[in-house]
C-alpha cells in the first residue's frame, strides 16, 4: 500500500469534511454516528484488555452505589427485584440499553448523560469482558469473584445490560418479558414532585477507560465567511475628491477609464493560467513575437522580413475587450461574477490627435469594434483571409462612435441598444466589444515600464499601438465586493507576480467595477483592512475552482500549478507594514502563501527565540514563537482543509529548525544548489521573480515520492550523497492533539500525524513505549503458549474491543489466527522487529522511521499491532496502516529535507 492508496475500510468512517460538519450522513440522510478517538493508555492495556475490566468494575461499582442511594431514598427496603426493574425501565427508554454503539464510557463523556465512576485498579471484578488476561489479572479475578450476593448479581446484571458489554445481554424478547413482568409488579406511581437524582459521592472519581476524546469537535467557526460584504470598499468615494489618497498608478488608471481610454477584459478562472503564459516569449532571447491576428501569417518580430517590427519584451496577440462608459458605469462585463471573477485593464494608445487619427488606425490594424447588444463571436466568424463574415463587417462600428453611444447611454433617457430604440433606457447596459492586439510592451504607468524603469512613448514606436500591442494590463478589477471575490483578486494579483515577477506587479492597481456604482479602488489601506480580517474573522478558505482538483487524494498537475502560482506573498510592504507575525502565520497557513516568504516568516521567529534564549534565565523561560507561529498555520490550514498548506508549514518549520540548531544567521534560508543557475537567469526580463527550490521541496514531494525518502539512495544526485551527513533530530514538538481531533480529514490527520510523530521521536516517549510494547507482546506470547483458552479469550476480548470501544482495525480479528498458532506467530514476528530494532536504531534519527515504515509494509490485516504501533508513535485509533505509512513518510521527509538543507549549507553549491 503506497501513500496515495486510499486508506482502508476501519469501523470508524474517515473523509475529506469541511470542519463546520459535525456528523457525516448516509445516502439515507440518516446521521452517522460521530467517531470516537481512542489514545491508549499502555502497552499493557491493549495486549490484556486491562481497562475492559476496569471500566465493568467501575460500572458496576457506580450501579451498586446508586441503586443503594435511590432504594434509601425511596424507602425501599425489600424488593430489589423492583429498585432494579425500576431503573432498568428508565435506562431502557432513555435509549441507554444494552446492544448500543459505544459504551457507556464513551457515551457518559460523549453527550454528557450520565457520570462513569473509577475504582481503583484493586477494585476490579470478574464478569463484564471475561478474559484470561496477565496472571495480576487473573488473580484478581479470582479474589473477587467469590462471595457475591443474588442482589449484586442483579446489579451486575443490569449494568452489564446498560452499558452495551458483550457477555450477560439479553435478547430482544428477553427483555420484553422482563420489562412486563417487573412492570406488573412494581406499586402504583405517587404523583409527587420526582426528586433529584443523587449524585456519586466524591470520594469516587469519573473513570477514564483508554483515554478517550469522545468525537470529533471541529474548531469554533469564526464570524466572517466568503459571502460577507465588505462594506469599506462599497462605500469608498469614487468622486474626484477621493482620488487623493490613490498612488499615480491608480489615479493614471481611473482618469483613463473616466476618458474611456482604456478596455476591460473579464476571464474564466481557470482560463488565467493560460492567458498571461500566452504573453511570456518562447525564444531563449527572452523576445517577444508578434502572433498572427486574422488573415496573417506567424513572423517573428527580428524576422528580417517582418517590416521592421519593434522588438519587445512580451509575446503580442489579438483578443475581444470592452470599451466602459465614462467611469466604467452603466454597462456590465462579459460573463457571470462567479464564473469570470476577475478581469484585467488594458490602456488604449494615447498618441492620437483627434479621434478619426484614431479610427484610421483601428481600421488599417483591424481593430474592430461593435456596439452594445451585438453578440460578434469574432472567432466564428472570419474566414481563412481573415475578413469578417456573417455580417458582421456591416455592423462594425468606429471607437469614437461607441463613445457617443456610451455618452448616450449615460445622459439620455431613449437610446438604442442592439439596433433598436429603448424608450426610458435600461439599468445595465449589455456589453460592447473590441477587437484588439494585447501585449508587446510591458506594464507602463505614468510613461515608464515598470520592469525596467525605461522611458515609453507611444508617440515614437516605444510604447502603446494598435500594431504592436497595447501592453500588458495596468490593472485588475473585480466585480463583486465579497470576500470571496476579493481575496480572488489578490490570488489573481499573486499570480500575476508569480508569471511576471514581483516588480512587475508591485503597485499594479486593484479595481472594484459595477454598473450601478462604476469605479471603486481597492486602495492599500483598504487592502490592509482585508488582510487582518481574514487574520482574525474570515474563515478561511480555498479556491473553489480548483479545491477539488488539490485534495490529498485528488490531485491534478495543472491545478497544482494553479494553486502554487496563487500563493500570497508576505514579503510586500502593505503586508509586512500592517501586519504582525501571528496573522501573517495564519493567512499562510488558511489562505497559502509563498515558500521562501513563509520561510522567512519562520526564520524571523527564530531569530527572536535565540534572542530570548540568550536573556532567558532557563530553557523553560525562553520564548517559543517559532513553534506558536507554526500552530497558529496549521490551526488555519484545518479551519480551510487545505492539506497542502499545513504539509508547507510543517516542512518548512523543520528546514528552520535544523538551521536554529546550526544557530546560523546569515545563510540563505532557502540557498539550494540551482542557486548559481537563478543569477543567471536574473536577467531584465526575470527580475524579482520568485525563484526556490521550496516550491518542489513542499507542495509536490510528497505527491512526486511514493516511497521513504533516504538521502544518498540510488535515484538521488551522485554528489548529494557524497556529502550526505546523518539527518538532524527531530524539530522541537509541536502540541497537535487539539487539531487532530478537530479533523476527519485524511490529508490533515497525514500531516498532523506526522507531527506527532516527530514529537514522539523528540520527547524520548517512542523508545519508552517501544521497550513497553516488546515486554507485554513477550508476555502475551508466554501465555498464549501455554493455553489455548487464553488465546481464545484474548480474541474475544479484542472483539469486543473492536465493536464496543470502536478501536480501529484493518478488519476484524479472525479468530482461526488464535485457534492456531497464527497469531503467536504474528505477534512474535512483531516483538522481534521491534526488539531488533530498539538494540540498532536511535530513536531520534531517520532509521527509526524506516524501522517502522519497514514494519507496516509487512502488515497485511493487523489488529493488535496496529494498535501497538498507534501507541507508539501517538496516534489515535483512526489511523490505519496507510494513515500510519503516510505519517511516517512526510516526517521522514522533514527529516530528510532538513539533513539535505545542511549539507548544501556547509559545502559548496553543487552544479547541476
């Protein structure tokens, strides 16, 4: 079973859920019980069942006392078999009868309806789940089981009954019979005010049976969600006098969509990728080409015949645009506000004296242009010479007539729309249409580019025209004001960033356009604004376009890229400027956020730490934002169900913590051996753009790598494992117990798991409960040979186990492995790898994870040594083997990453 399986069946359903679900529901529509987890209390408790005992003395100690307080109360004196009818008749349609999913532990601390009580462990009593268990357990079995009274075996009995063990439960019709007849015979009800039901006394504790964490509590939902407004920008002046506080890139763009000197271009959401790939050049010059528009053929632009076209920086093409009303009012773009979120704003060509220099040109480049209502489907109709057919060369209208048709639109109450006369006019009016060439030329704010800081002009050839391109986009907009659309539009901002470089899209203006209201700017202060909501009141969440194609165990490639290139950057200004540490980790970790600039996030709370240690009067007084800073992602990452983000921190979080160990400061966090090649390509073209070797290392590897990573193996570089040195300790613990319960998921419990795991390699618990675990299989092993009733009660006990306590198996217990010496065998197999493997392995180190990930590949259906394994490592009884394996695998990565990190650290970059 390899980590991509999908995991097997256990009692205890495991999705992919939302965290606002608390129940799962059948095709019935019938809600499915809640799973319950289980962390075992010892080795010696699963291998002997100790705490089924504990819990039928408890139980059965609890029923006594009460029954005795309530006969007292009462005044009943005589009639036992009455008290105990009585209170089986209210156990019974209360709905806590025998026969039920769960025991009455789980239950009693589940939904809060009745209190278990402990018995010290001297206390315990035969009866309940009857099993041979250690020879401590059998003598006191054999102590208490003597000496028992008729009305102690009712009570007995009855609790049995009550709280759904496996021995002494009566049948259906059993039940009924005893019910009518304890019912017939009890006296007639007084009506008085019932009293109270006496509470236990307080010398005896509620019992604890395995350390159960009843179910799944998902974390507190916060206020906000993607559908909430945000108000701020609705109401944001979009008059002249609130255009002071805009930068000139954002006034330049609203004066020229109040002139209509510029076009708007709305795009699906999964179309983005490949629309701003289409502007970045193929040539290794890093030159942009000229691709062929209607009835043209493909020339590059240095082609010697290519009439002496400019060269530029970018790919040019033709693609349909809208040209707004003044102030983008009045008109509506092209698609629906969810399908087409986001849009882009190019800048028409400036270097006009009138409007027919213009119209001259449009129609000698064939920029065409139709009119409000006319539905052109430009690509359907031209022919192979690239003229318009279908009529709609007839329909063509000029750029400054669709101006006075938008004038119109605005200022006059009848106008036409669609070649017919609209009395009164309309709210929104339907789109118009431009035919024009994009490209060529980069972003150009204020008559520079942005890149390369160089002088444009479109009156001498260097910037804007209709022949060569108008340019990359000099904004983005967005149509809605939810937060939904809105962190959309910062994803589609990063994206940008991600294809074009960080210079390129820094201070490239945000637009909010609607018909009703026309154009709003999504100032920085109103960005920060956002920003600390989805910190603190926003619950988090993913792309929804592409969630589904990202999950643990759906994953596409393209959508993959998708989601990299979608990473927020936390190294802009507006972010590191507003925002404080702790939110930053969370807007990582519930929105995602790009590697090195999380990377960095984490090295400067480690630096903060080494600061605090130096002061700090003991290890235990030293602060700990390093570790709080990742807790607070992860908790975010779970709250979006984002599997791909929380594995990002927690490989991150190690690389940082193998470098606060080195206490290096100066190191390049994430320097890798492509280092040489990245200055390479940082030429005009790639400046700021965002290089590191993270963005394999995080959120494909464990995708990309099937099987255990082992630094220096036969597929990895031959010099890496020349200078492969023992990986690092595990990274200092992470507390994930609250999360892990908070979650259903299986991608999260992996990343989670392994969490735990390394916390369990680090705290020295792995190695103590391995050497507990050999002694009590050794035992088991002892006994079992001896005795085949031993066996057979073993597996009874495990059975019961199974269904009652709800511990997760790969399949029920065959109880052929017991008759037989099967199950000796196994366990023995079992003891001695695990022996062998204590007197070998440092537990600390990755050997001890290919121990372990060795042992569960030799697993075919286990039971108890799963369930040994779980107490190992940490884990709760939802973890199957492949929940287990996939656990192992991505500490193991963290390991493997961080010693690899160390050695391209302290020798020389490798070329590759």
């Amino acid at each position: 079973m390899t980590a991509t399986d999908p995991p097997a069946s256990t009692p205890t359903s495991v999705h992919e859920t939302t965290n606002n679900e608390s129940a799962a529901t059948n095709t019935n529509n019938k809600v499915l019980p809640q799973a319950i987890l289980v962390y075992h209390e010892s080795a010696h408790s699963i291998v002997f069942r100790d705490h089924l005992r504990r819990q039928q003395g408890a139980i059965r100690r609890t029923s006594s006392i009460m029954e005795q307080q309530n006969n007292v109360r009462r005044g009943v004196s005589s009639s036992s078999l009455h008290s105990t009818a009585r209170v089986y008749q209210k156990e019974y349609s209360d709905g806590g009868g025998g026969g039920g999913d769960t025991t009455v532990g789980a239950a009693g601390m589940s939904r809060g309806t009745s209190t278990i009580e402990e018995v010290s462990e001297t206390d315990e009593v035969g009866g309940g789940y009857e099993s041979g268990g250690s020879t401590k357990s059998n003598r006191s079995i054999r102590s208490q089981s003597s000496n028992t009274s008729v009305k102690s075996g009712d009570a007995d009995a009855n609790s049995s009954v009550t709280s759904g063990g496996s021995s002494s439960i009566r049948s259906n019709s059993s039940r009924k019979k005893y019910l009518r007849k304890a019912k017939s015979s009890l006296p007639p009800l007084r009506k008085t005010t019932p009293s109270p039901t006496p509470s236990p006394p307080p010398s005896i504790s509620s019992v604890v049976v395995a350390n159960f964490q009843p179910v799944i509590e998902p974390l507190e939902a916060l206020e906000l969600n993607a559908k909430h407004v945000f108000e701020p920008l609705v109401d944001a002046d979009g008059e002249d006098d609130g255009l002071s506080g805009l930068t000139n890139a954002e006034r330049e763009v609203v004066e020229m969509l109040k002139l209509e000197k510029a076009v708007v271009k709305t795009v699906r959401n999964q179309d983005w990728t490949s629309f701003l790939n289409k502007f970045k050049p193929e040539g290794e010059e890093g030159k942009g080409e000229r691709l062929p528009g209607p009835g043209e053929s493909r020339k590059k632009a240095d082609d010697p015949n290519g009439d002496g076209v400019e060269r530029f920086a970018f790919n040019s093409f033709v693609t349909s645009t809208s040209l707004l009303p003044s102030c983008a009012k009045k008109m509506r773009c092209f698609g629906s506000t969810n399908e087409y979120a986001t849009g882009a704003v190019f800048a028409l060509p400036s270097s006009f004296p009138n409007d027919a220099s213009e119209d001259h040109a449009a129609k000698r480049t064939r920029t065409w242009s139709w009119p409000s209502g006319y539905s052109a489907k430009t690509e359907f109709n031209i022919d192979h010479y690239g003229n318009l057919i279908n009529g709609r060369e007839e329909a063509l209208v000029p750029l400054s007539r669709m101006r006075q048709m938008n004038n119109s639109y605005l200022n006059d109450t009848d106008y036409v729309v669609g070649g017919r006369m609209v009395k009164g006019g309309l709210q929104t009016i339907p789109y118009n249409e431009v035919y024009v060439r994009v490209g060529g030329p980069g972003r150009i704010s204020n008559g520079v580019d942005v890149s390369t800081d160089e002088q444009c002009s479109d009156a001498n050839g260097t910037g804007r025209s209709f022949d060569n391109g108008i340019g990359l986009p000099v904004a983005l907009f967005v149509r809605e004001a939810d937060y939904g659309h809105l962190v959309s539009l910062l994803r589609t901002r990063a994206r940008f960033s991600s294809i074009f470089g960080r210079k390129m899209a820094k201070g490239i203006p945000l637009l909010y356009i609607t018909p009703e209201m026309g154009v709003r700017v999504f100032t920085d202060r109103l960005q920060s604004q956002v920003l600390k909501t989805m910190a603190w009141d926003l619950n988090p969440f993913q792309n929804p376009s592409i969630a589904h194609k990202t999950s643990f165990d759906n994953t596409s490639e393209p959508h993959l890229q998708q989601k990299l290139e979608e990473l927020l950057d936390l190294e802009d200004d507006s972010m590191k400027q507003n925002l404080t540490p702790e939110e930053m980790a969370r807007i990582a970790g519930g929105f995602g956020a790009t590697d090195d600039s999380v990377a960095q996030l984490l090295n400067d709370a480690m630096q903060r730490d080494l600061m605090s240690e130096k002061g700090a009067d003991s290890p235990d007084d030293a602060a700990h934002n390093l570790q709080d800073l990742v807790n607070e992602g992860l908790a975010f990452a779970l709250r979006a169900n984002d599997f791909h983000t929380s594995r990002q921190l927690l490989i991150l979080y190690s690389l940082v913590a193998a470098k606060k160990r080195k206490n290096s400061e100066s190191a390049p966090l994430l320097e890798s051996n492509c280092q040489s090649a990245a200055v390479a390509n940082d030429g005009p073209d790639n400046s700021g753009r965002r290089e590191s070797v993270a963005l394999q290392n995080t959120m494909k590897m464990v995708h990309n790598t099937k099987d255990l990573p082992t630094p220096g193996r036969a597929s990895s570089n031959a010099e890496l494992s020349k200078l492969y040195i023992p990986p690092p300790p595990p990274p200092p613990p992470l507390d994930t117990d609250r999360l892990r319960s908070a979650t259903n998921s299986d991608g999260l419990l992996a990343v989670l798991g392994a969490a735990q795991v390394l916390r369990a390699m680090q705290d020295g618990s792995a190695k103590r409960r391995v050497l507990e675990s050999i002694e009590s299989v050794e035992e088991w092993i002892e006994n079992g040979e001896q005795s085949v009733a031993f066996r057979v009660a073993s597996w009874r006990d495990q059975r019961a186990a199974q269904g009652d306590l709800k511990i997760a198996m790969e399949s029920d217990s065959n109880f052929m492995a017991f008759i037989s010496n099967k199950a000796i065998a196994n366990r023995k197999r079992f003891a001695e790898q695990l022996k062998a493997a204590s007197a070998v392995t440092d537990f600390d180190s990755l050997q001890f994870l290919q121990t372990i990930h060795s042992v569960l590949s030799q697993m075919n259906s286990p039971c108890l040594r799963l369930e040994l394994l779980q107490y190992i490592l940490g884990l709760d009884n939802r973890y199957s083997v492949a929940h287990v394996k996939r656990s192992v695998e991505l500490a193991a990565t963290c390991l493997n990453i961080s010693s690899e990190s160390d050695a391209l650290t302290d020798e020389k970059p490798v070329s590759q």
